[in-house]
C-alpha cells in the first residue's frame, strides 16, 4: 500500500510538472490571443447575459447554469486548497492562481461554447444537453475518445472530487476538543453522505434548485467577511501584496524545488478550484436555453473569476492578513483555521466549518450533476435504467463516507490525477475545434456591435447544419 501512494503522488507531480503546466499555459495563451483577450474585453457582457431568462419554462437558465457549474468550482478548494498552496508552495501561489483564472477563462468561454453548438435537442422535454463527451466526438470523429473522457469525467466527480470534498470537510472539525480521529471522520462522512444521498435522488432540478439559492448566499457572505478583515487590516496589505508578488518571481527558489514550488502549487490549486479547460462546465453550460453559444461561453468565463478571482483571494487575503506562521504542517484546515481566530476569536473557526460545509454540500451536489451527464452519454445519449442509477447513487454516497477517512494526500493525488486526465484530452480537442469558437464570436461581436441581440444560425459560419442537432 505504501509504494501504491508513493506511485501516486509521483504520477501526481510528472502530471502537473511538466506536462499540465505546458498544456494549461500554451492553451490559455492561444485562446487569449487569437481571441484578442475576450475574457477580458467582454468581462461586462457576461455580467449582463447572466440575467437572460429562457423561452422554454422547462429549460435551466443561463443563471441557473452559472450556478451549477459555480456549485461545482466553489468548493472546499477554494479554502483548503488555497491554504494548502500558501503552506506548502509559498504565498506567491496566490498570483499563479490569478494567472491561471485570467488565462483560463479563455479556455472556459471556448470549450462552453463548443458545448452549446454541438448540444442536443431532448424532443420528448422540450430542453437542450450535451456537454465535452458530444463535441469531442464531433470535432475529433471518435466516440471512443468520448467515451474515455466520460469514464475520466466520472471516476473525478463521484469519486476523486467527492471523496475530496467529504475529507476537506471533516478536517475542518480537527480543532475542536471533541474530535476524535477514530470516530469524528466517520460520523461527519455519515451525514453528509446522507443528506447528498437525499438530493441525488431528486434530480438535477432539485440540484439547481438547492445550488441556486446555496452558491449566491455563501459566496457573498464569505467575500463580505474577506472584505470586513481586509478593511479591518488595510495596514497590512501592502505587505501582503509584496509578500506574494516577491515570492511569485522568486525564480531561484522555484528553480531550485520547482515541482513543489509556488508556481505548480498554484496551478495544481487553481485547476483544482476553477477548473477552467477541464470539460466540467460545459455539461452545465449545454443545458441552458440561449440565443447564442457565445452568450454561455461568456457567462462560464464569469464562473472562473467568480471562483478564483473573487473566492481563492478572499481566503488568500484572510490567511495572510492575519500574519499566522506558514508552515507545512499547518497546510488545509488548520492554517485557515488558525488564521480566522486570530481574527474573529474564538468564533473564527467556527465560521471556516460552516462555510466548508456549505461549500462542500454544493460542491457535491454540482459534481454529480456533470456525472449524471457522463452517464447518459456512454448509455447511448440516455439516462441508464432506475436500478442501475440507485445502484450507482449509493455507490456515490459511500464514496462520500469513505472521502472522509482517507488520508489526506491520497485524497488530493486522487482527484488532482483524475482530473489530470480529463484535462489532457478535452484541451487538445478544444483547440482542434478553436476554428469553430473563433468564428462564433466573430458573430456575436458582430451583432453586438450592430446593436442587435444576437441570434446564432450555424450556416452563418459556415457550419453544416445537418450534423447539428439543435442549431437549424
């Protein structure tokens, strides 16, 4: 067992150094510039196409989307991983974080564009579906290649991430005195595998029901919170911002250990949270009722500066700010924790274990919506039969309550391999079909700046509308 974790986290580190850095920072580059930095000169846009309400009552909206795939990014990454990133990578992960989120929202606005231009019209319901499964195998012609994906997407969400989660969660409940090492974990796994067990089994409306109201109320009470200490500590914020800024050019120090420097810590981290190029999103994003596959791509590019930009350096700042020692034992819950009763007292920790909680149960929730997805795509584009699906579903809900005794680096190599491999195969796809996005947006921009709302007819670029199933 222990050269199979030895294993592990070896395939853990060659993954992310060099292969992942190199495929994450090539493709956010191409994306941003042949797009001329969309991410950055439609940023508005996409805050005002989230209000957009669907024609169809039956369809998800396009906010009912950004939830969902919210749901799933904000998570316990977005403390426990940020704090393992400070504690073991230095502060100056917290600026490759950024880095990954503002490049990488290039990368989620192409692949949740793909996903609405190659979606499915379900004529029995009246909505939309798709996801990564249905453009790979339209843009590469191999359904086998789908299907590997789907597989990779499913061993990530209902095992890598979902055990994750449940281990994030219970850890944050290390530093009360009643916590037992034996028994605490398996209690809280317990719990919490029953209460997602509940909303699984009530579908995916239930789930954008539940996150729909869970993702807006947490992220603002949580960024308020950052902005209150931010506020309280302004003093200290210019020390802060050198802190990370010194420690992100430090190119001796990360020359020197690079595979467990701030930079992959902090593109291990920030891939984690926002999962920008992932293929995650896009399940979320073919499901929402559109007039333009851009609109989606632009409101999933919001998604990731929601996630990272806004949430990663609310606990970033928080930590830092409260001038709590670094060091690698304190790397999850701890440091947070630690950081925030320096801050709030004793109700400090407190805070961190409701917020995670939260976090977690929507992160869960998300998380098996994209599985649901996976699913119906490898049974032939429909949901496999009730049993097969109860079956799975507890399957699902035992994973959660076994996440919660794991050790916590076979938790992290788990989902940060998984991941990996879903990463590795939608990004080289997305670029493969970038013609496609490129020619999109040139439509959209278009009609924006005719001043119009634009509608999307695949003809318009030159897209053979009898191998679409919804565009006609």
């Amino acid at each position: 067992m222990q050269d199979f974790l030895e294993f592990l986290d070896a395939l853990d580190g060659f993954l992310y150094y060099p292969v992942l850095i190199i495929v994450l920072i090539v493709a956010g580059l191409y994306f941003s510039f042949r797009s001329r930095f969309a991410q950055v000169r439609l940023c508005f846009d996409s805050v005002r196409l989230v209000t957009e309400r669907p024609g169809n009552k039956n369809s998800i909206s396009s906010f009912g989307a950004l939830m969902v795939s919210t749901a799933s990014r904000v998570g316990t990454g977005n403390i426990i991983g940020v704090s393992t990133a400070i504690c073991l990578g230095g502060p100056g992960a917290v600026f490759w974080m950024w880095v990954l989120a503002i490049l990488g929202g290039a990368s989620a606005m192409a692949e949740s564009t793909l996903a609405q231009i190659f979606k499915k019209h379900d004529a029995d319901t009246g909505r939309s579906y798709g996801g990564p499964a249905f453009y790979i195998e339209a843009i590469l012609h191999s359904k086998a290649t789908a299907v590997i994906f789907s597989l990779f997407l499913i061993a990530t969400y209902a095992f890598g991430f979902n055990a994750l989660a449940s281990y994030n969660l219970q850890s944050t409940f290390s530093v009360y005195k009643f916590y037992d090492a034996g028994v605490t974990p398996l209690i809280i796994g317990t719990v919490t595998a029953l209460i997602t067990g509940w909303c699984m089994f009530g579908g995916a409306k239930r789930i954008v029901k539940v996150t729909g109201l869970l993702v807006p109320v947490m992220g603002i009470v949580y960024v308020l919170t950052a902005l209150c200490v931010i506020v309280m500590k302004v003093d200290v914020l210019p020390d802060v911002l050198k802190m990370i800024f010194a420690d992100a050019f430090n190119f001796k120090a990360i020359g020197s250990g690079i595979a467990g420097s701030c930079l992959v810590y902090g593109i291990k981290r920030g891939l984690y949270s926002n999962e920008a190029g992932v293929g995650s999103a896009p399940n979320a994003a073919a499901y929402a009722e559109t007039t333009h596959p851009v609109k989606q791509g632009l409101i999933q590019m919001l998604s990731v500066y929601i996630d990272t930009i806004m949430i990663c350096s609310a606990t970033a700042f928080m930590c830092l700010m409260s001038g709590t020692e670094i060091t690698h034992e304190a790397a999850g819950a701890q440091y947070v924790q630690e950081a925030m009763k320096t801050i709030m007292g004793e109700s400090g920790p407190v805070f961190i274990t409701v917020i995670m909680a939260l976090f977690a149960f929507t992160t869960l929730l998300g998380n098996l919506f994209y599985v649901d997805n996976a699913l119906a795509y490898i049974n032939g584009k429909k949901v496999p039969g009730k049993k097969f699906m109860t079956v799975f579903k507890i399957i699902c809900a035992l994973v959660i309550l076994v996440g919660a005794v794991l050790p916590m680096s076979t938790a992290w190599a788990v989902a940060d391999i998984t991941m990996a491999g879903m990463t590795l195969i939608n990004i080289p796809c997305i670029m493969v079909g970038s013609g496609i996005v490129f020619k999109a947006l040139a439509d959209y921009e278009k009609q924006r700046r005719s001043k119009i709302n634009p509608v999307f007819k695949a003809s318009d670029i030159g897209l053979d509308t009898s191998k679409l199933d919804y565009w006609k």
